[in-house]
C-alpha cells in the first residue's frame, strides 16, 4: 500500500501561544488562525470526513494550512467554539477561505459541486490557474 503525503503546512506546536497565539476567547483565536493564510482547514486527524476535505484541496493544488484539534493543545476549547460558529452542528471538518468561514465538509462539497469554490480560492490567491 502506497502512502500518500500532503502538500499542507501543519500548526499544531504548543509554542504557537508564545508566538502570538494566546488570545483569551476561543473565538478570536480561530479567527486570528484562520486570517493567517489564504485557505485554513480545521481538522482532527482521526476523521475520515477531514481526511476527504484535506484531499480535496491537496488534489487541486491549494496549499491549506491544516490545524489539528485533537494535537493542539486547546484544541477541546477551539472545538466547542467551532460547534458555536457552526450551530452546533459536528466542529471538524471546518474551512476558510480568505479568513471568511465556508463551513463543513457539505457546504465546501456544495461549493465544489456547483462551480462556486474555485473562484473563492482565487480570489483569495490561493490557486493561480
């Protein structure tokens, strides 16, 4: 069986606090996180559903930066704000594009489907073709 390897940047570092990652509210973290690049992926790495997400992306050519709840270590707070932002539907898979929030795995399969994904991933210079 062949391993597959990803084109993704992956921050799930405890030093990422002192770097200035350590804002208080959970909510203003995730969006400092998910301004930093132009595609961020929020994920758990034992997720099937992420899985597909982080190769949809990888098999267009998009360099995602991926963070790994269950390896960060406020991942559990991050969740729980996710489920807030998403209505308390499953936290992971969640995806922004251009530091606006996409969704889930339905709404960014949604937007693939019906043509409306990669005009938002050029926009936000994350695909040059």
């Amino acid at each position: 069986m062949r391993r597959r390897s990803y084109s993704f940047k992956y921050n799930s570092s405890p030093n990422f606090a002192a770097r200035g990652g350590a804002a208080t509210d959970p909510l203003e973290r995730i969006v400092r996180m998910a301004t930093a690049n132009a595609v961020v992926i929020f994920s758990r790495s034992s997720c099937c559903l992420c899985h597909a997400v982080k190769r949809l992306f990888c098999g267009m050519g998009v360099n995602s930066m991926v963070y790994e709840l269950d390896e960060y270590p406020r991942g559990k707070e991050l969740e729980r704000a996710l489920m807030r932002l998403l209505g308390g539907s499953s936290a992971v898979p969640v995806v922004f594009v251009g530091g606006k929030m996409v969704g889930g795995i339905e709404r960014v399969i949604g937007s693939h489907i019906d043509g409306t994904l990669v005009p938002l991933l050029k926009q936000a210079g994350a695909l040059w073709l």
